[in-house]
C-alpha cells in the first residue's frame, strides 16, 4: 500500500478549492510564511519561484530541506495554524469539502500510516488545526520522494474486476509492446480496428501482462454515454437514496485523484470522440486512458489492430480450436482465406468444425456456397477496401447454421440475443430462463457463439454474433415471455431490492431496442410497470423515453385494435407474475391515466407544476367515471389512490397547502375504502412525494425538501403510524439534511430513528440498502464527531454487509 498522504496531493487539495483570486504562489508563500515572505506582490515575484512552487505542488520536487529546518521550531508551526485560520481558509471557495477530501487522503493511507495516526488527524475538531497537522506530516514523513500516487480502489470499487482474457489467446507481442511504450509517454491512446478483429483482447492482454505496474485497472464497457458509464460503477459507498448525478459526481471525484499508475481500460467506444461530449473531460485526468474503437482517427494517438499473421498466427489459432484440422491444412488455409482472415470468424469456423464433426473440405464448400465471399461493403464506422461487413455477418449466419443447435439451445440463444452486450450474470440468465441445468449453455459457449467471462462470471454475445442471432432466432414477446415475466417480478416487487439493480436496467433497456413486439398487450403492461423500478432507482433520463415507447405501443394497439381481436394480452396467476393468455387487444382507462400520470412526473423537474396539475385531474376523471360502470379491482383502485397522491405532491409544490392536504386524504380514503383488495398492505401511497423530497435533499434544496417531509410525516403519523418504511425515510432524509449542515446532535437524532424503523420493518436483517445507508451516515458521523467506538459499530455492520 503506497502513502498518499504526500505534500503534492495535500497541496492538490488545498489548491481545487481555493478561490480563482487565490493564486497558487500566494497559497504556498502563506502557507510557508516563517521561511517565505507572502507580502510580495505577483509582479515582485521572478518567474523561478513561481516555476519552484508548481514543482513542489506536482510532487516533482521535494521541499527544500531550509523549510524543514525552519519548522524544527515548534513555535513556527503554530505560525502556519495562524495562517491557515486567517490566510488561507478565508480564500477557500469551499473548507468543508477541503476538509473532507483531505480525510479521504488519511483513510486511504492507513496501511502505510496506521490506524493510531490516522485517528489523531481526523479527531482534530478545528479545521486550522487539522489542516495544519496534515500539512506537517506530509512535509516531514514524505520528503524524500515526490511521486504521485493513486488510491488503491481494489475495496472501493466493487464488481469491476478485469473480464478474463480468452483462453486461445496469442500473438499481438508487437502490438503489446506498443501500446506499453506509448502509455509511458503519453496518457491516452486509442486501439483501432474492425469488428471482431480482437481490439478487447488486444486491451485485455495488455492489462494482464503489465498488471503488476499499476495499483488499479479500471473496466468500462461504453454504452453510448460516458457519464452514466461511470455513474453505474459500483461503489462501496452508493446508496439507494443516490440519483445517478450524484452517483457520478461521487465516483469521478475518486477518479479525479487517480495518478500514471491508474490504467482505464474504455471499451466499445464505437463513436467519434467529437461525439461523446464527457471523453474531453476524462483526458484531462492523470490516469491512463486505453481505448478501443472501430473507428479510424486522426487527430489521437491510435495503434491499428489489423488481420494475424495468416500461414502461423491464424492457422494455430485455428488448431488450437479444432486440433483433428492439422490433417488437411490446405483446406484449413482455404477457410481461412475464405473468412478473410477474420480473428472472430476464424474461431468460429474453428469451433464449429470441431463440433459438427465435418471434415474441413466439407466446411469450406459450405462457406463457398453461401455466394457472399465477394461482397465487398463498408463495415458500419471503420472502412477497410479488403473486407466486408456483409462477408462477415454472412459467414456468422452460416456457421451458425452449421452447428445445427437443438431448441433449448436455439431459445437460449434467442433470450441472450436481447440483453445488452457487455454481459449478464451467468448464475441470473438461469434463473430468468428456468435451466434446469447449464450444460446448452455450456456448449454453446464451447461452439463460440457464447463469450463467457470467467473472472466476473458473466456470458454475453459479441456485438456481430447479436446481430445475427436477433435475425436468427427472431426474439419475440410470445417466445421469451419466461424471461421477460422474472423481469417482470423484479420490477413489480419494490421492496425485494436485487445486489445489481443497474444490471437489471440495462437488461431491460436492451430488451426495449431489440424485442419484436407480438404481443402489445402483455408488453404494455410490462413497460408501465418498469417506470417505478427505474423512478426507484432515480434513473430518471431514461424515463421519458420510457413514456414515449408505452405511448408508441398504446398507439399501435388502437391503430390496430379493430381488426386484431385475438391478439394475445397478459393475465396474472395467484403469485401476481404476468403470464401470456389469449384476450381481446384492448386500451383501457387505467392504460390512458396511468400514461397521464407518467407524463406528469416528468414535468415535475422543469418545474410546471400547474400542467402536471391538469393532466392528474384528467386522470383521475377518467378512473372516476371508470369506477362508475365497471366495479373496481385492485390495479384500478391502488391507481385513484396515486393519482390522488401525486396530485397532492403537485399542489405541494404550487405552495397550495390546503389542497395538497384534502388530496392527500382522499388518497388515504381510496385505500381505506378499498381495503378488501389489499391496498392497505401494498401501500406506496408516498412513495412519489418521498422520491421528489429525495430530489431536493440532492439539489440542496433543504428548506423545501423539509417543507416536503413534515408535511409527509405528520401525515404518515397520523394514518398509519410510524412503523413502516415511508416514516422511517421521513426521519433519514432529516438526518442526511442535518448531517451536511453540520449539525451532529440532530443528524444523530433522526438517523438512528430512522435506523430503528428500518430494521423493525425489515426484521432485523441489516442487509437490506435502508439500513446499510444508514449505517454509512452514522459511520461517517461518528468519525467526524471523533466518537471511535460507535463509529467502530457501524463500520463492522458495513464490513459485514459486503
């Protein structure tokens, strides 16, 4: 574990929050008055200080050991607590944060300074003084070297270990050794290539083999925005309560402190970097950056993965898929001519040799008779005159065909074909398909067609082998229905949290772009019932998206409702899993409100409130007049309720008090009279209010967040007690207001009510996201408010619920 605790990361922190007025010579001069003089003015300065500082400051030179010897004195140090307390602390834009970042410099250094020192540092209740402290055991423990050092996020970071390479891997020694030497010079490089050509394993390789030179390697698999790519990471610290702005901002400012021995693999950034507005931004970080890309760049450094070595790279790839193929090599040279000389396409000609049990004469006469080899095309982004996109995905098709998979294998395939492809958990893909084992699983992977990661334990298809088994297999609703009704279940069951909800989501946005729609009815309600799961977990960019496609499908079931009456619909059996039976192709009043009622909450972030206003009366005038003639049933009567709730969040806003209290009593009474169909025990009644106060307490809008949750709370009080889930987030969302504000006696107050409830109402099972996010609070409170032991409580609960 290396130190990080040295004078250029405690200086870095000083200088991110200062103010722009503050310049860099003059924070270094106050903070070292006993030795400098910090009463010239900048232009009395010569241009070597200036230039001597920032090599203090980026650690490339030592203090000078006439400052150290200055500080022997222990009086000269109570100097620089002054100056900290009336110079430097007055021109910070921001001390808390300062304060904060520089204990993350300690807790990431207990290795190195022990758990004995670190204490000391962090208890020391004055900011002056505890700045002051930092700065002395930086200067005098670490003035022998001025590296740069990253955290170790290895306890950090969690399920971001590095994919595994694939077993048959060889070659690319030359291209190793390149991307090597240019990483020691420079921060970033790009590696460039076809589809399929092996940038990933190139990127992979390089990391293995040069693992011991960097203190982390950090995976991403680009989804279309760099942003949330980051913000999905999983870290120690998340918490449910946490949208994916603050997600992000948390986890890139632990990026932001990573050094040259941080190595960011980013993968599948198949778009312009003019068109991935956040990439600039990441470039400016001292990490290094590797990149692979399908397309050509000019104007970055790039290192261009072309075709193996045809006559000894490729043919022993080639064996080493189907060794009993050395006995005809002519003909195994002949397939690989005929593929192009495609790394993907060779392993799976390879593959499928070796399992079809055909000879490769007969391989190669089946290639040449698909009559595409000569199609010459561009491939989608990366342009190369000698092969073709079309080529390629042809030769897939055929391979695939030649396999001649079983249906259990073919419907695998089929449901794997519409998760995303940066992969699945390999344990969860069987439990949403029903395997009773994974032995077609297993032999598809053994085929080629599956990638499996064996370090994360995930299998996914390759972006091209997607691409054709989607038109292979032809994904529909009717065909996957088992898996999409688990998806289904996770969705519906709000209070049974998965380990990996942002897997589950992009399971479910993929399912979204890929599946064909033979069943609108079942689909429909599968659609509306995704919009909580992903409002739950505040991924809210992706909801009005969600909205456009629920009302697209309402609009293709009216268009075609007249003459396709046996359409297939959803039905529910005794467990409330959707499951697929034949019913009238139909849009009822709870599909029309229910879609007024999403529209809604999407204008509540732009504010317009009195338009979200109209849209949940029309709403609640269509379930009304529905009530009228048709007799009420659960999904029907929990609906009124909502609406009647969501419209009282709305007149909250618009600071109409009354009305939002007389609404938010009529959502009550709904329960109530309706009590019989059990919207009693299934009450979410809140759960919108409780979501938007969330919104604030993450905007910093504390004062209205806590006009939101007395009113919440006072009403929860009195309807239904304060044994239950809504009053216990009430008393969290307090203490996290009462934590950032500094006030230590509430903050405790209110988190360790909201503690209580939360593990009375989840039967005292502290793994459960409520109470691990207490937890974290009460954790980083008691630290801060220098109570050892209690602290020690709560960080054994957060070991333990790891």
């Amino acid at each position: 574990m290396r130190n990080r605790l040295t004078f250029a990361n405690v200086i870095g922190v000083l200088l991110e929050n200062k103010k722009k007025t503050y310049p860099q010579h003059q924070l270094v001069r106050s903070l070292f008055s006993a030795y400098l003089d910090d009463t010239l003015t900048a232009s009395e300065l010569i241009a070597d200080d200036t230039t001597m500082y920032s090599r203090w400051c980026n650690g490339a030179r030592p203090i000078p050991i006439d400052i150290l010897k200055t500080y022997e004195d222990e009086d000269e140090w109570d100097t620089m607590e002054d100056d900290f307390r009336d110079k430097i602390i007055p021109n910070l834009l921001n001390e808390a944060q300062a304060r904060i970042q520089m204990e993350e410099l300690i807790t990431d250094s207990i290795k190195t300074i022990g758990q004995e020192m670190a204490d000391a540092l962090i208890q020391e209740p004055d900011n002056a003084a505890f700045f002051c402290s930092v700065v002395r055991y930086a200067i005098l423990n670490d003035h022998s070297t001025g590296a740069l050092y990253s955290p170790d996020l290895s306890e950090v970071i969690l399920c971001n270990k590095l994919p595994s390479c694939n077993q048959a891997f060889i070659g690319r020694k030359d291209e190793i050794k390149a991307i090597a030497s240019h990483l020691s010079n420079q921060s970033v490089l790009f590696i460039t290539g076809m589809a399929g050509i092996g940038k990933s394993e190139v990127a992979k390789a390089y990391a293995q083999t040069n693992r011991k030179k960097y203190t982390n390697i950090i995976y991403l698999y680009y989804t279309g925005d760099l942003r949330k790519d980051i913000a999905n990471l999983t870290f120690a610290d998340d918490s449910v309560e946490m949208n994916e702005e603050v997600r992000f901002q948390n986890h890139y400012k632990v990026m932001q402190r990573l050094h040259t021995d941080t190595l960011l693999i980013l993968d599948n950034f198949n778009v312009l970097p003019k068109d991935e507005p956040f990439l600039k931004e990441l470039m400016k970080n001292d990490m290094q950056l590797l990149i692979t890309s399908r397309c050509k760049l000019k104007n970055y450094d790039s290192i261009e993965i072309k075709e193996l070595d045809k006559e000894k790279e490729l043919t022993e790839l080639f064996y080493k898929h189907c060794p009993s193929a050395k006995r005809d090599p002519d003909s195994v040279s002949a397939i690989i001519e005929e593929v192009n000389c495609h790394t993907l396409t060779v392993c799976m000609a390879a593959l499928t040799l070796e399992a079809s049990g055909m000879e490769p004469e007969e391989l190669l006469q089946e290639l040449r008779s698909c009559g595409i080899g000569q199609n010459m095309e561009e491939i989608e982004v990366f342009k190369d005159d000698e092969f073709s996109y079309a080529s390629m995905i042809g030769h897939l098709r055929m391979l695939m065909k030649l396999n001649r998979l079983n249906e259990d294998s073919i419907d695998i395939l089929r449901n794997l074909s519409l998760l995303p492809v940066s992969g699945v958990y390999k344990s969860a893909f069987k439990m949403w398909l029903e395997l009773d084992s994974l032995k077609n699983v297993n032999e598809l992977i053994r085929y080629g067609i599956i990638s499996e990661d064996t370090e994360n334990k995930t299998i996914a298809l390759h972006p091209l082998i997607q691409e054709v088994a989607i038109a292979e297999t032809i994904p529909t609703v009717s065909d996957c229905h088992v898996m999409l009704n688990h998806l289904h279940l996770i969705c519906l069951a709000h209070g049974l949290d998965v380990k990996r909800p942002v897997t589950v989501m992009e399971c479910l946005k993929s399912i979204n772009r890929h599946i064909i729609l033979d069943n609108r009815a079942y689909y429909l309600l599968f659609l509306q019932d995704m919009y909580p799961y992903f409002d739950k977990y505040l991924d809210t960019d992706y909801l009005s998206e969600l909205v456009e496609r629920i009302e697209y499908v309402m609009n293709l079931m009216n268009d075609s409702g007249k003459s396709d009456e046996t359409s297939k619909s959803y039905n529910s059996d005794k467990s409330g899993t959707p499951d697929i039976t034949q019913e009238t192709n139909h849009i009822s009043a709870c599909d029309k409100a229910l879609l007024l009622d999403y529209k809604a909450q999407l204008l509540f972030p732009r504010k317009e409130y009195d338009n979200a206003i109209k849209k949940y009366k029309k709403a609640i005038a269509l379930m009304e007049n529905y009530h009228k003639t048709n007799t009420a049933d659960a999904r029907s009567a929990n609906l009124l309720s909502n609406l009647h709730n969501n419209l009282s969040t709305a007149y909250l806003f618009r600071k109409k008090l009354e009305e939002a209290v007389s609404e938010l009593k009529t959502a009550f009474t709904v329960r109530r009279e309706y009590a019989s169909l059990g919207l009693i025990e299934n009450n979410d009644t809140l759960q919108q209010t409780l979501s938007l106060a969330n919104m604030l307490v993450q905007n910093k809008e504390y004062d209205s967040a806590l006009e939101i949750i007395d009113f919440c709370e006072s009403t929860i009080d009195e309807v239904m007690g304060r044994n239950n889930l809504d009053y216990g987030m009430c008393e969290f969302y307090r203490g996290v207001i009462a934590y950032t504000r500094s006030q230590p006696v509430i903050a405790e107050q209110h988190l360790l009510n909201a503690d209580a409830v939360f593990h009375a109402v989840m039967n005292e099972n502290p793994d459960n996201d409520y109470s691990k996010s207490t937890a974290r609070y009460l954790y980083s409170l008691y630290m801060r408010w220098g109570k050892k032991e209690l602290a020690e409580q709560y960080k054994k609960i957060l070991i333990s619920t790891h």
